[in-house]
C-alpha cells in the first residue's frame, strides 16, 4: 500500500472498503478508479482521490452518475 500524505488542510475520509469507483458525465464519458483509498469531496463538489497504486486523481464537479463496488465482506455506504 502507497503512503498517503495529506499535507493540506483537506479531510479525506477512508474509502478502502471499495474496490471500483465510475464516475459518468452527461456526454456518456467515464472515469474508473480502481482501489480508491482516500476521498476529500470539495464545497463545489469536485473529488479528490488517492488510489492503491498511489495517484492522485481529481474529478471536476458536473458529472451526473457516480457508482461504486465494494471489497467482499465491505459494507456499502462508509459515510
């Protein structure tokens, strides 16, 4: 597992329980991020995402689906 250094003043919360997360835009475009770790949801709605592979990834706000799939045993929702 990467270290994951938070050196802002963001809050993250741990989303390691999930295995996939797609995010789909109004023009049908999709992002897939597999292994999210780390989540900071912005007050314009963007994400901030750290994944197992350590990137960091930042989707903008304006997508129209988010859905995930969680590890086996994991629960569904974590916040």
């Amino acid at each position: 597992m990467p270290e994951f250094r938070n050196e802002s003043n963001l809050k993250f919360t741990d989303i390691s329980s999930e295995s996939r997360r797609q995010y789909r835009f109004r023009g049908g475009e999709t992002i897939v991020i597999d292994n999210p770790l780390q989540l900071n949801v912005s007050n314009s709605g963007g994400h901030r995402l750290f994944d197992a592979q350590g990137v960091s990834h930042y989707i903008p706000p304006g997508w129209i689906h988010l859905c995930w799939t969680v590890k086996e045993g994991s629960p569904n929702f974590v916040k």
